[in-house]
C-alpha cells in the first residue's frame, strides 16, 4: 500500500477530536515551512502541497463526521 492510501485510511479512521488536533498541528507545520521557507532552510517545496492537502483531507473527514 502506498503512502498516500495509508495516510487516507488514516484519515478516514480519525474521530472528531482527534481530526481537530492534526488539523491544528499541520497548520503550525505550515505556519512553520513558511518561515523556514523565508530563511532559505526548505529543501523540499512539496511539503507545502501535501501538507496543505492533509489540511484539506481532514477537513473533509469532520464534514463528513458532522453530517452522520
């Protein structure tokens, strides 16, 4: 299995709370990347689209939670 559909099974698996709380930690990582990324210190400019993409994963989870 690839990474990514661990990473979505993942997702899929997460409770409301716990969703809430990796949404909060990813968005510091980015808050994060970005400074790093204004010192020059990013090697790998696709962090930001995955992990703005988890962003977007986990928030589809909790509208789904929310509508069940």
């Amino acid at each position: 299995m690839s990474k990514l559909n661990e990473r979505r099974k993942q997702i899929s698996e997460m409770g409301e709370g716990e969703a809430r709380k990796e949404i909060q930690e990813l968005r510091m990582k980015l808050f994060n990347l970005r400074l790093q990324q204004q010192r020059g210190e990013v090697k790998d400019n696709r962090v930001f689209s995955n992990t703005k993409k988890d962003i977007a994963r986990l928030l589809h989870r909790l509208t789904m939670l929310e509508s069940e």
